[in-house]
C-alpha cells in the first residue's frame, strides 16, 4: 500500500497568525529560530503556528481514516476519525487523531493534534557495518510500544533501506530515517497502535545521554 506525502503547512492561518502565547511572541519576533531552542528551554508548545512558521518543509500522510460511531440519547451518531503523521524529513516527527462529522475537520484536527505533540529524534550511524558517521539511520537500538504492538530498531548499514511494513516506512521516512531494521510483535495489523509504537521508538531516542550530548564545562 503507496501512502502519498502532503504538504502540511497551513498558509493561509499563518498569514493571519497573531500569537497568543509567549513562546508564539518569541518566534514571531524572531528571538526564537528552531524549535530545538523550544524545547531545551522547556517552553510550552500550544500554537500549531508555531510549528508551521519554523518547519517550513513539514509534510504529513494520511494513514488511516474511518468512520466511529457512538450511541446517545438522541441516537446513534457517526463521525470521522483520521489518523496523520507529520515530519519534515530531518529529526521530526508525530502522529496525530482527529475525530469529527466532517472530513476536512477531521483532518485539521488530527494535523493540529500531531503539530502539537511534534519532537524531536536522534539519528545516527550506528551500525558497526556501516560507521560512516552520517545521520542515515538510528544511533542505537531502541524499542517502542502502543497496545499490543512492540517495534524495535535497529542501526542498518548504508544502501540496506527501510526494512519495515507500509505503516512504519511512512513514520521512518518523514523522520529522516533512510537505513534501518525493524522487528516487529503483537497485532501489526492494528493500523493505530503499529504507527503509534513506530512513532513511539524514533521519541525514544532522546531518552539516552549520549557522549554527543555532553557538555564541557
């Protein structure tokens, strides 16, 4: 199954945007240039602007879309929920949900959803294969999970590809991902929990101190 990239900047709403928050003042201001400065200041992230204004290149792909329904008192009522990945192709990605009667609603929703829970991965050569130092594949191997689904990644040498099923190559690629090996448990059919478990392994990445990340004092 082919899954086609989109652009997910909203033009149109950042033309227009006023900040409402300090962080959306800051970078509007220009005293904020990436959101690695968001981030390692701990600064709240709560405007989907903000993300549009400082990952121009971000794209998005719809990987799953259905219709959900709930019985209330006035009746059964039936609404759409679509499931998106975002990432500008260079150490960012995230997964969103948005659910309404409408589609193009549902799809806004779940492209905010998934700007707001943005973060950032760590990628690398780890690969004793491979040692090429170039940031092509994952520094080490991590494991992610959601469900009953368990993913683990594992460093690939270069020219290897993405060795993973459809749902996973999708969050690889808008990653930055191009070289890797998967192992994958559980029910992978579940198209929700294998993206969410991918999705989940890339964030885990930051949850290492690596000697990269040491700072001479």
């Amino acid at each position: 199954m082919s899954y086609t990239f989109m652009p997910a900047i909203d033009k149109a709403a950042l033309e227009k945007w006023v900040p409402r928050t300090r962080t959306g003042r800051l970078v509007l201001e220009g005293k904020i240039t990436s959101l690695n400065e968001i981030f390692s200041k701990n600064l709240p992230l709560l405007e989907p602007e903000i993300v549009d204004y400082l990952l121009p290149n971000l794209k998005y792909a719809r990987i799953d879309v259905k219709i959900v329904q709930k019985m209330t008192d006035a009746g059964r009522r039936s609404k759409f929920q679509v499931v998106v990945i975002v990432g500008d192709e260079n150490s960012y990605v995230s997964i969103g949900i948005g659910k309404a009667r409408q589609y193009t609603e549902a799809l806004s929703k779940a492209l905010r959803d998934a700007k707001l829970n943005i973060k950032p991965i760590r990628r690398g050569c780890g690969s004793w294969e491979c040692r090429c130092g170039e940031p092509h594949s994952v520094p080490f191997i991590v494991t992610g999970s959601s469900g009953s689904v368990k993913i683990m990644l594992k460093p690939a040498p270069k020219g290897t590809g993405l060795v993973a099923g459809d749902v996973a190559k999708v969050a690889l690629r808008l990653a930055g991902i191009r070289d890797v090996w998967t192992q994958a448990f559980g029910e992978t059919r579940t198209t929700l929990n294998f993206a969410k478990a991918t999705v989940n392994a890339l964030h885990n990445t930051y949850k290492f101190i690596t000697p990269i990340d040491w700072v001479k004092t």
